[in-house]
C-alpha cells in the first residue's frame, strides 16, 4: 500500500504543477500495484475480506481511471484515504499476530 499512496501524492502534485506526464505516470503506477493486489486475491479461501477488498480494489482503479481523465485532486485523496486505512489496517493486524 506503501508505494500506492506515495504514488498518488505524486499524481496529486503533478496536478496541481500541470504536469500531465508526471500525473499519468503516477496514476499508472497505482494502477499497477491496485491491479497486482487485486490479483492476488484468493477468493475461495479469503471470504468475505476477499470480496470486500475486491469491492475496494475495484472502486479505487476506478476513482483513479476518473482521475486521470479529469485532473481531480478531489478523486486521488478518496484513493490515498482508502489505502491509508487499508495500510493501518494491515498493521494493526500485523501487530496483533506478532
């Protein structure tokens, strides 16, 4: 999630420079990684935190797809505010088993 949300801050200030290759390079990486957790799903064995998390995966590629598209800063904080509780998640979790 790490690099997810450090590439979205990029998109963001690639917007807000009018850096249009700069942005369309970041989404592209978060895409990327959103894609590659997205795959790694096991549906069969993971349930209903499998289904939810390919809820989330889903919206997020979409958010950041309309993101691209429009420049919308408003869009890549709703992605950087999922994956950051996504993130925290994953480290309480963490914590929790060691």
């Amino acid at each position: 999630y790490e690099g997810a949300i450090y590439h979205t801050q990029r998109a963001k200030v690639a917007i807000q420079d009018g850096d249009i290759q700069k942005k369309v390079h970041a989404i592209t990486k978060v895409l990327a990684i959103v894609e590659e957790l997205l795959r790694s799903l096991n549906m069969e064995e993971g349930g209903q935190v499998a289904e939810n998390l390919q809820e989330l995966y889903l919206f997020i590629m979409k958010e950041l797809t309309e993101a691209n598209i429009t420049s919308s800063c408003e869009r890549l904080d709703t992605v950087e505010s999922i994956l950051s509780t996504l993130l925290e998640g994953w480290k309480e979790i963490k914590g929790q088993i060691s």
